[in-house]
C-alpha cells in the first residue's frame, strides 16, 4: 500500500511550490565519474591509514618474539627434567634432636591425649590396651544381641557380589 499520496497543489505553501517546480539538470551529471572521484575520495593517504598495518606488524613481530622465547624455556625445562631424572635420590636427612623451647616444654600432653595414645602405640600396641583394663575401665566387649551393626558386606559371605 502506498503511503505517499500526492497533495493537491493549493494544499502546498509558497515555498514547497517553488521547490516542486526544481528539476534536476541533465547537462553536467556523469556517474562513472562521480563514483570515480567518490573512491579517489576515500582512498585518499592519511595517517590513519598506515595505523592499522603499522598495528599488525607490532602484533606479528611481538606473537614472534614470544613464541621463541616459549620454545627457549621449554627447551630448558626439559633439560632440567633430565637432570634431575639422572641424579640418584639423596638420602633423606636424618631427624635432629631439636630442644623445645621453654614455652613448649611446659605443654605435655595429657594421659587421655590423642598424641600421648599415639606415643603408646608407636612404643607397643599390646601394653595401651593393658594401661586401658589397668586403669580400671574393661575392654569393650561384643555389641548386644538386638544392635545392628553396619557393615560393607553380607556376615559370613564374601567380599565379592
């Protein structure tokens, strides 16, 4: 559908009548040689223009830059690797007797410590739990008949499915 409908002339003020009456002149117009002098117009040197090649080569040479120097430090670590694939393994040094300070020393475990229940496995498992019915508390026994305990696997069946 058009949208443009045509006004009638006295619809139209003075200065709308005088541009109505304009008409382009043939005489002067050459397309082939506006669009020649339009491409002339923006293919023009400036200083911008040599800002994006100028642009580029910076990233080509700095992309160069940084690859060799990747290449250099991997070469690098893969010699270091070597060598330290080629040492035999030094021995591991020996624990030192090192003093504890005052403030340290002060702090022993107590007897109900995890530490000092540590000390007296690494010393003999046996003899922590004879300290345990020693100190008068008896050895837990088997769970009582209605408790359930939990387990990974069927009583009496294998570890397999």
């Amino acid at each position: 559908m058009d949208t443009h409908t045509p006004r009638p002339d006295d619809d139209l003020n003075n200065l709308e009548r005088r541009l109505s009456d304009w008409r382009p002149s043939a005489a002067g117009l050459d397309p082939e040689g506006m669009l020649f002098a339009a491409g002339r117009a923006s293919a023009r040197a400036t200083k911008a223009r040599l800002l994006w090649p100028a642009a580029s080569a910076c990233l080509a040479l700095l992309t160069m830059v940084l690859g060799f120097q990747m290449t250099a430090e991997r070469a690098e670590r893969l010699a270091l690797a070597e060598q330290i694939r080629q040492q035999p393994p030094a021995p591991a040094p020996a624990p030192s007797a090192v003093p504890l300070p005052d403030s340290q020393a002060a702090e022993t475990p107590g007897p109900d410590s995890y530490l000092a229940a540590r000390r007296a496995l690494e010393r003999d498992p046996d003899a922590w739990a004879a300290q345990a019915v020693a100190k008068g508390g008896p050895l837990p026994g088997p769970p009582p008949p209605g408790h359930h305990i939990l387990q990974a696997w069927r009583p009496g069946g294998t570890l397999e499915p």
